[in-house]
C-alpha cells in the first residue's frame, strides 16, 4: 500500500519520465507535473511551472487526492550562447524555470509536507560547480538550486523535512540520443567522463527513488553528483 504522493515536475520525458516510473515502481503514489499534461505513470496535471498560481492549484488539486510526502523538482530549460550576446530576456527564461520555480513549488510542498514531514529532490547539474564556455545562466540557475537545497535544508529541518540536490552529468535521454551517438562526440565523452560514456536517464532515477526509499533522516542539504566522476576529472 502507497504511503502517499510524490510530485514530479517536467515528468513528460526524459529524467523526469524515468524518476516517476521508478518512483511508482518503487510503491509510491505518482502525480505528474508538465507543460504538456502528459506523463508515463499516475495522475496527470498540465501545469506551467513558471505560473505561479498554476503550480499553487497543482498542488491543491494533488492534495485533494491524499498525501503528499515528496516532490522531485525536476522541469528545467536550457537556454546556451555567448556571455557577449546573452540577453536579459533569455537569461531571465533560465531563471524562471530552473531556479524561481523550483523555490515556489517547494514553498507549495511545504505545508503539506510538514504534516507529517517528507522529502524534497531539487534535480540540479555538476554544471553548477563548473566554469562553461556558453552556459552562464544554465550554470548559474543550477547552482541557485544547490543553495536553496542548503537554505530549505537547515530551516525546514525542524518540520522533519529532508531536502537534497542530485546533480547529474551528461545523461543520455531521448531528447538527445541522436546526438550522443555521433562518434565525435562519444569520443569527447569516452576522453573526458572517467567511467568512458554518459549516464542513463534511469541512473538518475534510481539515485532519487533510493533518496526517498531508504529515508536517511541525517542525510539532508546535500548535493550528490552523478556525473561519472567528469566533475572531478583533471
């Protein structure tokens, strides 16, 4: 029997497709969250996650079904492009999404969570530490998720919420399979990331789902990187 309600956002595909079905796999009751309103297993809701009030009726709408005991913040955009000519408007798109809604959707999880505590994923990048030619509001969004992490962490502590960053390397999704598979670029990825290729969408997923499954109550405010060690490589 479910012990309650998890809340993935940007479940349509991708990571986020892969934390819910392993999620559900695991026994967990799964509400999906996207654009599009689409979404691999459990409830579905159509929810732009940059509205406000849509992400507060989301939640509403999920908690009218029963508990709520997680939230993996997973919807996220990535906007590339020179420092030089990077715009206000497409650095502010990056924020939006990567860094502001995962704070208003966690702000919404929060008093249903503190009922009975819960957890909270905020899916984050190894991008976050790093310096990038052409991704300077990708990884500034990323590491704005890592500090909220930390924030959320120590002040929701008391309310027996746990909350952590999982940080993914290059992860080989549908979206860009394709990609991936051209040589040039499996022989950059075979040079730089130690264990020799990207990960897989369900190596992300396992990593949450586990988060959740072994409920570590000391284990709270961290970032835990899946990159295949690229992160540390010298």
């Amino acid at each position: 029997m479910s012990e309650g309600q998890i809340i993935v956002t940007g479940a349509s595909k991708g990571i986020g497709a892969s934390i819910a079905q392993e999620l559900q796999g695991r026994g967990y009751e799964i509400v999906c969250l996207s654009r599009s309103g689409g979404g691999p297993v459990g409830h579905q809701i159509q929810c732009d996650m940059t509205d406000e009030q849509a992400v507060k009726a989301a939640f509403a709408e999920a908690a009218k079904r029963g508990p709520i005991i997680g939230l993996v913040n997973n919807a996220g955009v990535h906007i590339g492009g020179p420092i030089a000519s990077l715009t206000v408007e497409s650095f502010n798109e990056t924020m939006a999404l990567n860094a502001t809604a995962v704070m208003v959707a966690a702000r919404e999880a929060y008093p249903y969570l503190r009922e009975d505590g819960g957890t909270i994923v905020n899916i984050g990048s190894f991008f976050d530490k790093l310096g990038v030619p052409d991704n300077l509001a990708y990884c500034a969004s990323k590491a704005a998720v890592a500090a909220m992490t930390r924030c959320m962490a120590v002040e929701w502590a008391r309310d027996g919420i746990r909350v952590m960053t999982v940080a993914p390397g290059y992860i080989e999704t549908d979206l860009n399979r394709d990609y991936l598979a051209k040589e040039k670029v499996k022989a950059w990825m075979a040079s730089r990331i130690p264990v020799g290729a990207p990960g897989k969408a369900e190596d992300v997923a396992r990593l949450v789902s586990a988060i959740f499954a072994e409920k570590i109550g000391f284990l709270t405010g961290e970032t835990i990187y899946i990159d295949g060690a690229q992160g540390m490589n010298h």
